[in-house]
C-alpha cells in the first residue's frame, strides 16, 4: 500500500456507493495528484453544440482510420521530434 493513503472499510466502501446509486451524492469526479479530472471535467464546461462537434470530428477520424487499415496501407502516427 501507499504510504499515507488509508485504504476504506468495506462497509465505507458500500456505503459511498450506495449513495452514489440512490443520487444521494453525485459521482465525484476523480482527481490524480491535484490535477483537473481531464475529459470528465472538459466535457462537464462544454455546450451541447461543442460537445457534438467534438463528436463529429472523432467518428470522422475513425472513419478515415478504417479505410486507411482496410487498404492494407500500414497506420503510421506522426511523430513530434526536437532536435
């Protein structure tokens, strides 16, 4: 175990998630270190008309991704690198 990091009772444990089940207490959302809680947290702060453009773009990309390993064509990322 990690040093300074309790672990919960498992009644602790099954109580947070029966709350979290009955809407009691809303998910919270996790945090790493203090940092944001990334997609969640984006996704939280966008408007519906973002958040389907933001959908749109990534099933166009997966689209392109299929037809490209269709072909045979080898997937090659593109990598950043400083010199």
């Amino acid at each position: 175990m990690l040093e300074g990091m309790k672990r919960k009772d498992i009644n602790q444990t099954a109580f947070s998630i029966m709350q979290q089940a009955t809407g009691e207490v809303e998910k919270p959302l996790a945090k790493v270190d203090g940092r944001s809680a990334g997609g969640l947290a984006r996704m939280a702060g966008l408007s519906s008309e973002e958040k389907t453009k933001l959908a749109k773009s990534a099933a166009m990309t997966k689209v392109k991704k299929r037809q490209v390993l269709a072909l045979g064509a080898p997937l090659v990322k593109k990598r950043h690198i400083s010199v």
